[in-house]
C-alpha cells in the first residue's frame, strides 16, 4: 500500500512537472502570436482611406480651418 501511494505521488510530480512545460509552451506561444497581430484599429477602410486623402489635399491648398477657429466659432 506504502509503495501505491509512493508511486502515485511521484507520478503526480511527474504530472504537475509536464503541466507546468506544457503551460510554459502555451505562454511563449501566445507571446509570439500577441508579436504579431495586426492592430486591427490601425486598418483603415476604403472610405476612410479616401478622407484621409481628402483631408491632406485640403490641407495643401489652405482649405483647412485651425480648430481654435472652430472654438472661437462656437462661442
């Protein structure tokens, strides 16, 4: 009986050991994959790539007005 419970300890080191691998694989791959995502806020649409455009045009003709502007506007 002594030599059962024996046993099943060192298997159970043995079994928390290989979680404890396993985990630490898992972790390093998460790691790699979180590297390499793409900021899916940094994507613009075609729509939005378009005002971009627009905005940059109208920024070389003049045609954009300076946000204190709009602030003295409003009030």
């Amino acid at each position: 009986m002594k030599i059962k419970i024996i046993s099943d300890i060192m298997n159970g080191d043995k079994l928390e050991k290989k979680l404890f691998e396993e985990l630490n694989f898992i972790k390093k791959q998460l790691g790699e994959i979180k590297e390499h995502m793409v900021d899916i806020d940094s994507l613009l649409t075609a729509e939005e790539k378009e005002l971009v455009f627009r905005s940059f045009e109208n920024e070389v003709r003049g045609k954009l007005v300076p946000l204190k502007k709009l602030e003295e506007m409003r009030l």
